[in-house]
C-alpha cells in the first residue's frame, strides 16, 4: 500500500512541474489625477515580470491631447520617451519618466505606457486633467 501511495504521489508531482508559468510583463503605475499647468512631475513607472533569463526590453511613454489625440510630447518636455532595460531574474523594475504641463496648457491629456520585452507586450493608458494658472492684476 505504501508503495502504490509513493508511485501517486511521484506520479501527481512529477506531472504538476510539466507545467510551466506562462512568461508575462505587467506594467504597474499609479499616475495623478489632476496637475497644474506649469507643474513638473517624474512619474514612476514599475515592470513586473516572471522571465527567468535575461532579456532586453522597452518601456515607452506618450502623452496626448484628450479631445484631438495629437502627440504631445515636445510640449511637454518628455525629452525621455523610451527606456530600454534588461530584465533580471526575481527582480522587477522601476523607472521614471520626467515631463512638465506647459505652463499655458488648459486641457486634460492622456498618457499612455507600453512595454516590450520580445514578443511580450502590456499597456497602460490614463487621463489627467490640468487647472490652468490664470494670472490675475493686482489693484493699486
């Protein structure tokens, strides 16, 4: 009887490491709902990934108008877009992706996050709005 427990058991635990985990990437990201015009922020970006040999990869920011979907980058001095890295074992990643709202910048805008790692993909995307800085005159 102990003998046929032990063939199970072998049996059971030999087929359950066959099967393997699925390589994934995820991005993981918690952007600001609302900035001021003019304000400069460094968004921290993390990758999360379950990869067991050394690859390299991308991660790439864009920030669109809201309403007209054009590319909004220069104006948003994200001089950075793209950032390439390698990933290690059991480790994940940080990174941080500079820009400033122009300062005359009254509308909401999107940012959208996009990682490859070979054949791996994952994306994020968020709107933000602004409160644009009016001047005011002081009285004399």
């Amino acid at each position: 009887m102990k003998y046929v427990l032990l063939l199970i058991t072998f049996f059971l635990s030999s087929q359950l490491s066959i099967v393997q985990e699925k390589p994934t990437i995820k991005i993981n990201c918690v952007a600001p709902v609302k900035l001021k015009a003019g304000q400069s922020v460094k968004l921290k970006v993390g990758l999360i990934h379950n990869l067991k040999e050394v690859k390299k990869g991308s991660l790439v920011l864009s920030i669109f108008n809201h309403h007209t979907k054009e590319l909004e980058n220069n104006s948003f001095l994200n001089i950075v877009p793209i950032q390439y890295f390698n990933t290690i074992l059991h480790e994940s990643l940080e990174v941080e992706f500079p820009f400033t709202v122009p300062i005359n910048y009254g509308d909401s805008f999107d940012v959208v996050l996009v990682a490859h790692v070979g054949n791996l993909k994952d994306s994020i995307g968020f709107v933000i709005s602004t409160n644009k800085v009016i001047p005011f005159a002081k009285k004399s």
